[in-house]
C-alpha cells in the first residue's frame, strides 16, 4: 500500500533539537558549544581523520563552527548529528550522523567519527546501533548507506557486523588535501536490521 499523497515517508524530528539515545557505555545527545574542546580533540587527530572526507582540525574555532553547522542542518533537516557522550565520565569521544535525508525515498546515510584512544572499545557498535534503532523504527526509514574509505577495515568490519553489504566502489570519488581515496558503498535495509544482542 502506497502512502497518502503528501504525506511524509519519514518522519522527520521537531522541536528544536536531536533526542537522546541510551545505549549501555554511551549516551547520543544534541552537542551544544560547550562540547566544542571535546568535538576538536577527536577531529584534529590525523589518525581519526585518516580516511575522513576532510582534513584534521588546526583549531578549537573549527569545532565551535562544527557544532553551529550542525544545528543549521538539523534546522533545516538534511543532517541528524549526535555526539557520543561516554557515561562513565560525561567525556564527548565521538559522533554519529544520519545525512543526506531523503523523505521521500526513506534513506539517509550513515557516518560516524571516534576518539583514537577509544577505539577497539565497543563504544561505536554501541552509538551505531542506538541511532540505526531510531532511523528505522522511529524516522522509519528504509534504507541506510554508508560510503567508506576501502582501506578503512575497521569501519568495513563495523558496518558489516551490523548487518551492511558490500553494492560497489565508486573510484577516485574524494580528494581530501593532496589524496584521491575510492569509496566503497554498503546499504543496509530495514527489513535485514537486527540489532545486536546486549
């Protein structure tokens, strides 16, 4: 059955920020300027911007412009971007992002970003499925994609354990400073999304 004419597919968040997500180890919450030395500390690490579509911040200024671009985006609802909030001590040690909103095809794009001395944690298998939840179930969504870096294993091995497949490369899709990088692209579907046991 085909939805109503002008109705939404999906339904888009109101108010005038993001809701929280509880996860076991990680809570998603709206970023606010004063997470800005926290959001600078993970995006000017050149081992976390590796294979970023951007290169490593230089300055604190740069995070505090992050945080106002992504209040603009979800204003005017193309960008859905949580910070991942560690609960044990408050710290902000990453982001998670549903971009690319596209209502009418019920897809968004998946994203995410964490601090270098976290990794190998759990702590994003945790964030991603929280906000992959929401995207189905609550944005309803249909599908997720995700473009990485091919060299990036671990987000590789991440995505494919939540259930993501491999649909292609795209080559030479991003340059980023003095580097051209192909994309590898996965999607995920509503109808394959499990998510993981606690």
């Amino acid at each position: 059955m085909s939805d109503p004419p002008n109705k939404p597919a999906v339904t888009l968040v109101s108010g005038d920020r993001l809701p929280t997500l509880d996860a076991a180890r990680v809570r998603l919450r709206w970023l606010t300027l004063a997470d800005a030395s926290d959001v600078f500390e993970v995006f000017r690490d050149p081992d976390t911007m590796r294979y970023w579509s951007s290169l490593p911040m230089q300055r604190r200024e740069q995070a505090s412009a992050l945080i106002e671009q992504i209040h603009a985006c979800f204003a005017n609802q193309s960008l859905y971007q949580w910070g991942v909030e560690r609960r044990s001590d408050g710290r902000v040690i990453g982001t998670v992002t549903l971009a690319s909103l596209d209502v009418s095809n019920r897809r968004a794009d998946i994203g995410f970003a964490l601090a270098r001395d976290t990794w190998g944690s759990g702590y994003m298998s945790e964030a991603a499925s929280a906000v992959l939840s929401f995207g189905f179930d609550t944005l309803g969504l249909e599908r997720v994609e995700a473009d990485v870096d091919p060299r990036n294993a671990a987000s590789l091995v991440l995505l494919e354990r939540l259930g993501f497949v491999r649909e292609g490369l795209l080559r030479e899709r991003w340059r980023v400073g003095t580097e051209v990088a192909d994309s590898a692209m996965l999607g995920l579907l509503r109808r394959e999304w499990r998510p993981p046991a606690p």
